[in-house]
C-alpha cells in the first residue's frame, strides 16, 4: 500500500504522525493523531490513571513520533503538585558556597522533585526574587537569604511550603534548618584562648548580613565570658579583597593582633595574605587565623586554612525532608534542626 503524500507509512498500513513544523507539539497534536480525547493524553502520561494498556501504547507511541513532551506546569494543573521548588540563594552564597545549591539539587532529585534556582543580589534583594517565585507553581521554597514575615505569607497562603536554610524563620509554621554558627563560632574562641592567645580581633560584615552576624556574636561573646571583653569586630566588605583592606586598616592603626576569626573563609584567605605580603608577619606562627565555611581554597598549601565545616549534605537533606513533611502535614508546628560546625584543623591557627 503506497504511503500517503508528505506521511512516512506505518507497518499497520495507517500514516504516521508528523511533527509540526516550526513549532512544539501539544498535547492536541497527539488527541488528533492518535484519534483521542485531549484529557486522555493527559491522562496517559499520568502514573496510576485509568487508561488502558492499549490506548496507554497507542498515545505514548503517537507522542514519541511527534516528539511531544508533556507540560509540567500544565500537568500540575490536574495532580495539584508541579514537583518544582524554589531556592533562592545570594549572588554571594553562590559564588563562594555552590556546595549549598549542589546539595539541595541532589536531595530534591532523590525525591523526584526538580531545583528552580533564583538569585538575589545581596539579602536585599529577596523581596524581588521571592515576588518572581510567586508566577510558578511550586511545591516548595527554600530561603537561603533572609525573606521577612510580610513576604513569605503568600506563599503559605497558597498552601507552599517554606523551609529557612541557614536563615531565621518569623513564622510558625515556616520550618528552618541551620549550622550552630554561634556554638561553632564559641568553640573557636575558646580553643584561642586555650592556646595562649589573648588580643583578639573579628573580621565580621557589615548590618544586613544575619549568618556572619551570628558567627561573630559567638565568638566575642565567648570571649568576654573569659574574661576579655570588648573584641573589636571589623564591618569588612563580603570578599578576599575585603578582609585584606580592613585587616590592613585596623592594624596600621592598632597593631597585630594574636589571633583573628573571620566570619567567612573568603575574608580569612585576605587576612593570611596581607600578613604574609603587606606586613611581613609570619601568619602560619606569628598570628593565628580562623575561618568559617571550608570553601575549596581554605584546604590549598597556599591558604592552609583552620575553618568550621558546615554538614551541607545533611542540611540539604534535612530542608527536603522538611518540605515533604509539611506537604503531608500543613498544619503542624514549626520544625527547628540545628546542626553542629565541624572545625578542621590546619596550619593557619596555633590551637
């Protein structure tokens, strides 16, 4: 039997389908080619739906012919669930902490569900980000930048959950899960002092930045239960660059201290260079420098970086357990997991 015109002929004698030119397929296409209600197709792409095995091959055969796809946001639209949650992160977080967003990914992935990733130009911009996570249709939002009450409540009320990673949660049925940054912070000061040190300095940030502001009350709060009070606490720009610059300012204006924590590890490799390149003290001996995140250049020869781990695996996987928990359960109370620092010694700190 001779094919139809501009139609591939089928074993079975009938034309095969044809791909739109120039456009996608929808899920009409496939209705009109495999000679089905639209709802079928839907519902044949649908695990557990009442279609039979025949009509199921049929349909799937026709859609892998003309290269359809079906449309997950449309789908959600009958399962109530599109399997896509937001996380909003920091351009900063980002670039010195991808571990964050590579964990998240992997744990939803483990549960079939898929990353929409948005950025925020520092914590101010969460407003922004959060407003355009509103147009998806999403399972979940993970917040790792500080998003306040006013802007997570149209998430709940569209019945989305809301988990804080690494953030504060201001309300009671918005699940947070975070390192122990001030307890990591207390360990850290107390081992410097163990080890002899006594003038001490912090390398903190400017307001607006809720984690370093943790990390830096634990340490100088530690401290002055030991008796010294009064730890200067630098507001350096987030970056290598500055940290080395207020270093540099405070010492030309004070002197060196013995000992230094930086709230974060990109400050601390600044801190090491301006005292091995622009003041000629011996960092690894001389002074002692503490940072905090384990970034892939806190383990370089170059930095030997002491610092405090954060359990990024078992943070992502918690977050993800949180959301599917409230999905399950939207009423229950507020779930709140802190999880311990986990120092790592090198040679950049005499403990």
């Amino acid at each position: 039997m001779r094919a139809m015109a501009g139609k591939p002929a089928r074993t079975d004698g009938m034309p095969r389908p044809v791909a739109p030119q120039g456009r996608r397929a929808t899920s009409y296409d496939v209705a009109m080619a495999a000679g089905v209600a639209q709802s079928t197709v839907s519902r044949c792409f649908l695990p557990g739906s009442e279609v039979s095995a025949a009509t199921r091959a049929r349909v799937r055969g026709v859609a892998d012919a003309l290269g359809y796809v079906p449309n997950a946001i449309a789908r959600s639209l009958i399962t109530r669930r599109s399997e896509m949650v937001a996380v909003i992160v920091t351009g900063f977080t980002l670039q010195t902490n991808p571990a964050i967003v590579g964990g998240l990914g992997r744990a939803l992935a483990a549960h079939g569900k898929q990353l929409l990733l948005m950025t925020a130009e520092g914590e101010a911009g969460a407003l922004a980000a959060a407003q355009a996570a509103l147009r998806y249709p999403l399972d979940g939002l993970v917040l790792a930048t500080t998003l306040d009450a006013t802007a997570m409540r149209p998430f709940l009320r569209r019945g989305v959950p809301v988990v804080c990673f690494n953030r504060p949660a201001p309300l009671p049925r918005v699940d947070r899960v975070a390192t122990d940054h001030a307890a990591a912070a207390q360990e850290v000061a107390g081992l410097l002092h163990a080890a002899g040190h006594r003038r001490f300095l912090c390398v903190g940030s400017p307001p607006g930045w809720p984690v370093n502001a943790e990390r830096a009350r634990g340490f100088v709060g530690r401290l002055a239960t030991l008796g010294i009070p009064g730890v200067p606490v630098l507001a350096a720009e987030q970056s290598y660059a500055g940290g080395r610059a207020a270093f540099l300012q405070h010492v030309r204006a004070h002197g060196p201290p013995d000992a230094v924590f930086c709230v974060n590890d990109p400050l601390a490799c600044g801190v090491l260079d301006a005292c091995r390149f622009d003041l000629g003290l011996q960092a690894h001996h001389g002074i002692s420098v503490v940072g905090f995140d384990d970034v892939a250049e806190a383990g370089h020869q170059a930095y030997d970086l002491t610092t405090v781990r954060q359990d990024i695996a078992a943070l992502a996987l918690a977050a993800v357990g949180m959301l599917l928990h409230r999905l399950d359960a939207p009423e229950d109370g507020a779930q709140r997991l802190l999880l311990p620092g986990v120092l790592v010694r090198r040679g950049s700190a005499r403990l």
